[in-house]
C-alpha cells in the first residue's frame, strides 16, 4: 500500500478534564492532516498550540476526545501500529544505569529483535548516530546532544517506516544540532517518512517538504512549504564575482524596464550565525 | 552505507500479542535499576547485621535464644520486604513518566499490561532474590548459633553432672526445635507472599496517583489496614457496634484492603510451631488470588491512563 498516508488525523479533538471534571481545557481543537509516504512534515507553533497532545495522539498515548488517528491505515488505538513508528521525545531521557548499547539492546528486545539480528543492527544505530565511541559509557554522563542522538537510534532500532520527532534539537548545541539535521535528510533520501516539530524555524524551512502552522489547538496554515514562504512578485538573483560594471548594467536594465519592475535591494548576502558558529567550531585546533 | 529500512516498503503489520519475552525485558531493566540504585548494597548491610545480631543476645536459655534470634531476624525481614517492594514500585512508574522514558517504551509495540507486569515482575525478582540470600544467611547464622548453644548447654551439663541421656535429649529436642528447620523457609516464604501482595497494591496505587508520596503512604496505612482485617469483619458482623455509616466504611476497607494476617505465621515459626502443608497451599493460593485481582483492576486503570 505505498499510497496510505503515513500519517491521518481526523478531525481530532483532545480535551483534557480538570480536577472533578471542572476546568476543561480543549488542547486540540478539530485538526485534520495527512503526512504522505516519504515526506518530511514539520508540525509548528507557539507554545500550548497543541502539537505535542498531537504527537501523542498519534502514537497512541493519549485518547482522542472526538476523532481519529491512524498510522499507515491502522488506527492509533492499536498497539499493532506502532510495528511502524519511531518517536523521540522532546528532551529525552533513558534509563541512566545503563550503557548506550545496553539502551539499544534494550528497545530492541521489547521489539522482539534478537541474537545476531539485534546486535548488527545496534552497532548499525551506533555508527549511524556516531555514538560508537560512547556505546559502553553510562547514558547518565550522556551530554544533551548525544541523549538526543541516542533517542534518534533508539527510535530507528525496529526499523519503523514513520519517525515522530518532538523538538529533536531542542537544547543543542548548534553543531549537534546540525547533525541532527542532517540525520533527518537522510532519513527522506532513505524513505522514512518524518513528522517533526520544532521552535527552530530556520531548521525546519531546511528540511520539512510541507508544514503545518498551529496556533490554539487549530490549524492555521498549511501547504508545501515553497508555496507557502514564497513571495510571489519578486525574483532573487545571487551573482558570484560580478564586477561593479556588471551590476551597474542590471540596475540599468532594471530603470529601463519601467513600470512595475523595481530593484529592492543588492549588495552582499550574509552568511548565517549558525554557519559562522559551525565554520569556527571546526577551524583546527591551534597549537 | 548503513541501511536504515531494510524493508521501507513492508505492509505486514503483526499483531501484537502478550510476550513472555518482553516481559522478562521489562523485568530485568528494572532489577538491574534497582540494583544499580544501591539496593544491593542495603541488602548487604542488613545481612551483615542480621548475622552480627545472631551473636549479640545475652545468654538466656538455647530456647529463648533461638526464639529471639527468629523473631528480629524474620520481623526484620517483614520490614525490609515490604519497605522495598513499596517503595520501588511507588518510584519506578512516576520516574518513568517523568523522565519520559514511558513515552519510548509505550510508543513501541509494547502492550501496556505487558509494561506493568514486567515492572511487577521486576520488582518481585528482587525482593525474592533478596529474600533468598537472607534466607541463606539466617539459615547459616541459625545452624551456627544452635551448634554452639548446643554445645555450650552441654558442656555446662557435664560441668554440674546432671548430663543424664534423658536430660541431654531434652536439650537436643528443644534446640532442634528452635533451630534450623523447615519451616523457617516457609517463613520467609511468607513473608515473599505477603511483600508481593503489598506491591501489587503498591503498583495500583501508583498507576492512578500523581505522586510518589501519596502512593507510598496509602500503600502502607493499607498495609495496617490489613493486618486488621479480622477486626474490621467483626466490626461489620456485628451491628451493635457501629451505626450504618460506620459498618460501611469498614465493608468498604474489608473489600479493598487484603487480609495480609493470612500471611502471618512467623509467630508460629518463632515458637517453634510446624507449619502444615496445607497452610502452605492456602497462602500460596490467597495470594495469587490477590495479585490476580489487583493486577486486572491495575491494567484496566493503566489502559485508560492519558499520558
């Protein structure tokens, strides 16, 4: 079935009694979304708009209060639908008594993953997530980034076809988070589907095919992301070693054109903090 | 090249069955929690001083001895078996809540009954694996204690000569008595009963309260409870004692509250008493029974829980 949706919500509605039944709070309020086979789909909004009661719904961890949920056709309600997803918690944390393989090992046994099978596949995680070099440390030295990239292998060990991801970067490092990224392209390159939230928008306009907007339980936007972050009357032209003559001649062009036509805006591009970071975090070390 | 899905595309999704298997995984990440939480290292410490206490008494009488040694030692082990199995269970559920880690076990295909019987049955394990290595350490700190008591009585016999056969064999009897016997293990063997009952409680508890404390506290003022149970079916029986309201809140902590003095037989144990078959059977039975039931009601609130 390559056509079923990786991911189906239906007019989902989450509403969470308070104490006596007093003091209801509606968290999600008749969303509806599809994530299609093979797409990266970035979930964002502010805080409380209701993605993370979302996520949970799909995984089945929490009950709709009206509508439904579904994970590549089979509903969220059975244990059964989880066979194909992977999720990682925002801010993970694992069992810290326990090495990073032994974390591994550990998830992949309440798959009914075993012998050979399973051990090929957790150094297959390891070297993956790049946590071969930690796979017998204690997770409880873990730092952050790597709790997060041990949270990405635990989530990938029972090869799902689906992977959830709550705030995946949320307390890395911008290098961390970079791999982290590129994990997450690697994974479409690969045909795993990706349902990801984030607050790092420049990162999901990296990586998401399509977004949802939330805000107060509801959808607001949502669309292939090129449709939706394009401005559709200008045009952007980066010209690399264009002499000043050159750009005269454009500007020139531009003026002759009349009417509607208008230069903006020229000068040079500037590179982002995040790649300024990385750039210099991996400058050699100097003696 | 590392492939991730080996098998992208597959559409046979299993159904999801009870696992024997993961259950045993469950377990042993517990047992291997709760060692790695110093657990081991308290039960090591109690078994250094249960074996030190078997010395310490004044001397008395080989009776009194014996009888004093069982008694702390057994009500020792009570406590620690039922302090353990409390509180574990009361910690492990809210820890994995908090820490998020519930949310990667259940969002694989983890049925959830199969998640709490494999923490039950973690904490089981090692409370029974506790139990045993007492079980060995009293047992030996018994034999050795009743050895020298033995031989010490006898030689104080001979000393005033009134080492008559008749008098040496009364001696020998009631120290083999007191001693190493038996029922010393279905003792302990009751007591393990008793803990696990108390931590299926405990479990229950824990699965609908939104703290530890509260889990621990009413785990233990329901240990109390049933520990009077007898009382409160008198108190029910008998209307002349209570108004209607009073009668129901005891038919109402009669119903829920186990009836742990069925457990009881360390006095019996103490006193040198024989502990029928029977008794055996019947404890065994009310207890399974117990856990059954708790157990059920466990899952039905677990099953229902909005994480």
């Amino acid at each position: 079935m390559p056509d079923t949706p990786a991911v189906i919500v239906n007019h989902l509605t989450k509403v969470f009694k308070g104490p006596l039944g007093k003091g209801a709070f509606r968290a999600v309020h008749d969303l509806s979304l599809q994530v299609k086979s093979g797409e990266v789909y970035g979930l964002i909004g502010p805080n409380g708009s209701g993605k993370s009661t979302t996520m949970k719904a799909v995984l089945g961890l929490l009950k709709p209060t009206e509508g439904s949920t579904s994970i590549f056709g089979i509903p969220s309600t059975e244990v059964s639908s989880r066979h194909s997803v992977g999720f990682l918690p925002e801010n993970p944390y694992f069992y810290k008594h326990l090495t990073g393989r032994e974390t591994l090992h550990f998830y992949g046994s309440l798959c009914d993953m075993r012998g050979e099978k399973l051990k090929t596949r957790v150094n297959e995680m390891l070297a993956l997530t790049g946590l071969e070099d930690a796979a017998t440390r204690r997770v409880g030295g873990y730092s952050k980034g790597m709790l997060q990239r041990l949270g990405l292998a635990q989530a990938l060990i029972h090869e799902p076809r689906l992977l959830v991801l709550d705030e995946p970067t949320a307390g890395v490092d911008p290098a961390g988070s970079r791999i982290i990224r590129d994990l997450i392209i690697e994974f479409r390159t690969r045909g795993i589907t990706v349902l990801v939230t984030s607050h790092l928008l420049e990162q999901m306009q990296e990586v998401c095919d399509r977004v949802g907007i939330m805000a107060h339980g509801r959808m607001v936007r949502e669309g292939r992301l090129q449709d939706l972050i394009a401005v559709g009357n200008q045009t952007e032209m980066v010209l690399e070693n264009a002499s000043p003559e050159l750009q005269e001649k454009i500007k020139a062009l531009v003026q002759a054109e009349g009417g509607n036509t208008r230069l903006l805006r020229s000068g040079q591009p500037r590179t982002t903090l995040e790649r300024l970071f990385i750039e210099a975090a991996n400058e050699p070390k100097k003696p | 090249m590392i492939d991730i899905t080996q098998n992208p595309v597959s559409t046979a999704t299993p159904k999801v069955r009870f696992s024997p298997r993961r259950v045993w995984t469950l377990a042993m990440a517990t047992v291997t929690q709760l060692i790695r939480m110093k657990i081991l290292a308290f039960l090591v410490l109690f078994c250094l001083l249960a074996a030190g206490a078997g010395f310490a008494f004044s001397v008395i009488n080989p009776e009194q001895q014996l009888n004093l040694l069982k008694s702390v030692t057994l009500g020792a082990l009570q406590i620690f078996s039922i302090v353990i199995g409390v509180v574990s269970t009361a910690l492990l559920l809210p820890k994995d809540l908090e820490d998020r880690t519930l949310y990667t076990i259940l969002s694989k295909p983890v049925p959830r009954f199969d998640y709490l019987l494999g923490k039950l049955l973690g904490v089981l394990l090692l409370i029974g694996g506790g139990l045993i290595v007492m079980d060995v350490v009293l047992s030996l700190v018994l034999w050795l204690r009743q050895t020298m008591l033995l031989d010490s009585y006898v030689a104080s016999l001979r000393l005033e000569n009134m080492d008559s056969p008749e008098a040496l064999a009364q001696v020998r009897e009631i120290v083999a008595k007191q001693g190493l016997t038996w029922n010393l293990h279905w003792a302990v063997w009751a007591i393990f009963l008793k803990a696990a009952v108390v931590t299926t409680v405990a479990l229950l508890l824990s699965s609908i309260a939104s703290s530890t404390l509260f889990t621990i506290v009413i785990t233990f003022c329901v240990t109390i409870i049933g520990h009077g149970e007898s009382l409160i079916r008198e108190f029910f029986f008998r209307p002349y004692l209570s108004s209607l309201a009073g009668r129901s809140a005891a038919f109402v902590l009669a119903a829920l509250c186990p009836d742990l003095a069925q457990f009881d037989i360390v006095d019996s144990v103490v006193n040198g008493e024989t502990v029928p078959w029977g008794a055996i059977y019947d404890m065994t039975g009310i207890a399974a029974l117990y856990m059954t039931v708790y157990l059920f009601v466990t899952h039905l609130l677990f099953v229902e829980k909005e994480l």
